[in-house]
C-alpha cells in the first residue's frame, strides 16, 4: 500500500479553560481527543460536525499553527514532530491553509499580484522577479481569475466575496502545495457562489492531483466534493467512510441526524426527522462513556458508562457506537 501523503495518529490537542486554583482542578477543553486518520495523494476528505467539534482545531495542528498535546502527524511518511526547524518549514510549504473568512484574509492595502506573490517571497522561491510574476499570474489563472494580468492590479475591496476567496486559494496554489486544508470555505459566501469554489477545489484536485481536507458544517456540500468523509463530534471522529456511504446509508446516530438535517429539493420526498435533545455539551464536560449518549435518540444504559471507539462495519466504513461493535 502507498505511504499515505497525511497521517494523523491519535491526536490529542487540550486547552486551558480557565484558572487554575487550590479548590478545583483546572478545567480543560480536549478540542481534540484521539483522532486517527489518513489522506492519500489527491484524495479529498471531508471533516463534518458542528462548530466546536474540533474541525479548525484539527486543520491547525496538522499545519503546525497549533502545537499538539500529543498524537503523531506524519506528512508523505515523515513524523513531523521529529523533523528539524528547516525539514519542518519545507514540510509545511506543501501544506497550505484556506481560512474560512476572506474578507479577513486579505491585507486591504496590497494589491492582488502582491498578496500572491508574498509566500514566494516568505519562502525565497523563485527569486528571479519575471519567474516569479509569471508563477502569480499562472496561480490567479488556476483559481479562475483570468484575465490574471487585470485581477493582479485590482485591491481586495475592489473584488467580491468569491473572487476574493479566489485570490486566497491563488496564494496557497502559487507554492504549488501537495495538500490543501480548507477550513469551511464557502461558509461566509453566498449561496450562489459556493457551488463555484467547490468546483473550483474539485477542478485543482483533478488538475494537480492536489488532496485536500475540507471542513464544513454540511453533509451533502461534504458528500458533493469528497471522496471520503469523516463526521465529527466532541473532538472525536463518530464515523469514517465512503462519501456516498455516509450520506446514503449513515452508520451513527448523529449522522443519521445531520442526514436528516439536509433540505431536499422535491417536496413529496419526506426524510424521517431525528430530533437531537439538547445543546451540545460543554468541550470541558465531555460526558463519561459515550460523549454522544445526552442527546442519543438510541442511547442505552450501557452508553453512559462505555466508550466506543471506531469500528469497521463495512469495508472502509466505520463508526464510534456500542451497538455496531455488537453486531
Ligand atoms: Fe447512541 Fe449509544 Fe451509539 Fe453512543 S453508543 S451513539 S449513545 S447508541
């Protein structure tokens, strides 16, 4: 089997909630508790769950913007946390971020072609200027923004929501990455312009063989781009498996929630309702044995008090619940 280009193995990354005093014990938030996974080259794998679930968490530990409690990230076979200062940047070069907000991403002072051009420049590639003007305006053109040359002398207020989203994949594909981690994408776009960036991001995957791992609170936009998805919930991945799998035939009570949670567009069609009791607990609080048994419309007594970790149930189709691991 190929060495998978991302692995993450029980990651574990704990936050401070407070301070710590004589009386209590330090409370502390586990944004991520425990999570495994693997990304091929060119593979596109989905992240779904609420906000709070330890989705950005997830894509800034891997990119090393957060440090990990403990868990191991290995990039193309190579534990990173073992690589040097110098190993560890030409690592994360191949790795590169799309923020959810680009309306926030962007310096309203540059001009397009500049803010293209800044990782070059961070990174001292390409140090000829006429190399590095060409490789900005082959990066705008591979986002779309084309004529680049008229994109290039524009500002960021001079653009819209989307084109501005554009420009923010243009300065991560100008380092010509093997892995982008799209932290929600199309979440502050208008409806009208999310079906373009995810086409958009399915197009450089088929183009460059990119692999991306893209986070969203939606199923079916998941299950629209993705090969793979991965739902998850307090920090913990509930079910992994085959996009069309997951969508079509969930596995785990709180899948089968957010699949119910998907509008459909014939109005005959009727999905079953699953209503979720409660709020999502406190990330501080995560309940004793299943952390999803508060709101579980199928929890048992055995749920309160054991753990389910991921289990296969089908090939390449897994979930975190007790009642699979007894079939
Ligand atoms: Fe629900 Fe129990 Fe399965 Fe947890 S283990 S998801 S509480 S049925």
């Amino acid at each position: 089997m190929n060495t998978p280009l991302l692995e993450v193995r029980a990651l574990h990354k704990h936050f401070a909630a407070g301070p710590a005093a004589w009386f209590q014990p330090q409370p502390v938030v586990r944004a991520l508790d425990g999570v495994s996974l693997q990304l091929q080259r060119g593979e596109v794998l989905a992240l779904v769950g609420e906000s709070g679930c330890g989705k950005s968490t997830l894509a800034l530990t891997i990119t090393g913007l957060e440090a990990a409690t403990h868990g191991t990230i290995l990039f193309a076979g190579e534990e990173m946390q073992r690589s040097n200062k110098a190993r560890l940047r030409a690592l994360r070069r191949q790795m590169q971020m799309i923020f959810q907000d680009p309306y926030e991403s962007l310096n309203p002072l540059m001009r397009v072609a500049e803010i293209v051009e800044e990782p070059l420049l961070v990174h001292s590639i390409e140090p000829a200027p006429a190399a590095r003007r060409a490789r900005v305006l082959r990066a705008l053109e591979d986002a779309g923004l084309k004529p680049a040359q008229e994109f290039a002398a524009r500002l960021p207020h001079e653009l819209s929501g989307g084109q501005r989203q554009r420009v923010v994949i243009a300065s991560a594909l100008v380092l010509q990455p093997a892995l982008l981690l799209a932290d929600e994408p199309v979440s502050m776009l208008d409806v009208s312009i999310r079906a373009e960036i995810l086409n958009l991001l399915a197009a450089l995957r088929a183009q460059h063989s990119i692999a991306v791992l893209f986070s969203t609170h939606g199923l079916s936009s998941a299950a629209a781009l993705a090969d793979r998805v991965a739902v998850m919930y307090l920090g913990r991945i509930v079910e992994l498996g085959p996009a069309a799998q997951v969508l079509h035939n969930p596995l785990h009570p709180y899948t089968r929630a957010l699949q119910a949670a998907v509008p459909v567009a014939n109005p005959r069609q009727r999905h079953r309702r699953v209503v979720l009791q409660g709020e999502t607990p406190n990330p501080a609080q995560i309940p004793a044995g299943c952390r999803f048994h508060p709101r579980c419309p199928l929890a048992e007594a055995q749920c309160k008090a054991n753990d389910p970790q991921l289990h296969t149930v089908a090939a390449g189709h897994s979930a975190a619940c007790l009642l699979h691991e007894q079939k």
